[in-house]
C-alpha cells in the first residue's frame, strides 16, 4: 500500500468506496434508512472533488495486476484541525491503513488541536488515538437523524 496525494481522477471512485464503506461497515451501528441517508449514492462529483482540492487529501493505493485500486482516503483541514473524512474499503479493514492516513494528516496540522465529528463505528477508532469525546450529537441527512461524536486531540 502507498499513500499519495489526492488527484481529481480519484474521485469518482472514492465515492464509490464511500458509498461502500458506509453500507457495510457501518451497518452494524445504523440502520438502513440512516444508511441511505448518510450515502444516497447521488454524490456531486464536482462537489467532493472541490472539497478534495481545497483540503489536504491523502489515498491510500494497492497496486494490483490491473494497476491500482484505491483502499482508503482522508482529507482535513490543516487550518482549522479539522479532519473531515477517513474511509478504508471494506475489504482492507483492520490493516492499517486508517492509522497510516491518519498519522500524516495529524503530522499536517502542526501543533493544533484535531476535531473530528466520529460515526458510532469510528468512535473506538480515534479513542484508541488519543481523542476524547466532547459531545455526543445528532446530525440531520436528508431528513434524518444519525449520531456521532465531535472528539478532539
């Protein structure tokens, strides 16, 4: 696995691996209709890949006969501390590879404090990390509530 930075051609199938990731990893703490809500399959690419751009934004990559295939991605906002997003296949859970991107978009924020707003499923995750809990909260997603937690570092 490499990591490397974030080139518009990922996006597309980033979205896909989102889309994946949240149905079905997170299916253990959310139910279908918070599923569907939290990834509808209807993504703007041309929204993610801004958001992508404007914020560091890492892949992980495998290489494989046919070339690569993405396994992971994360993005954060180095000015604010924000980390946004951070997904690994279903396939690659538990190999690494969310530590490997989290540990080089921390090393981005130098110094500052790190926010994340954590799902039920990622909660253990950034606890095992060194965040702690704020607050529990509940988030709107097309008209439905899904809960997650803003951790700090």
């Amino acid at each position: 696995m490499k990591l490397r930075a974030y080139r518009a051609q990922d996006c597309a199938e980033i979205i896909e691996l989102f889309y994946t990731t949240v149905h079905t990893v997170n299916r253990k703490d959310y139910s279908e209709e918070q599923l569907n809500a939290w990834a509808d399959g209807k993504a703007d690419l041309k929204t993610w890949d801004r958001s992508f751009q404007e914020h560091y934004t890492l892949v992980a990559a495998e290489e494989t006969e046919d070339g690569e295939i993405i396994v992971g991605f994360g993005d954060i906002v180095p000015e604010m501390g924000y980390l946004d997003r951070l997904y690994v296949h279903h396939a690659f859970q538990h190999c690494g590879i969310a530590s490997a991107i989290c540990d080089r978009l921390e090393v981005a924020v130098s110094g500052k404090s790190i926010t994340v707003h954590a799902s039920i499923t990622a909660k253990p995750f950034f606890q095992h990390r060194g965040y702690v809990v704020q607050r529990q909260q509940q988030v709107e997603r097309n008209g439905v509530l899904l809960t997650n937690y803003v951790m700090r570092k």
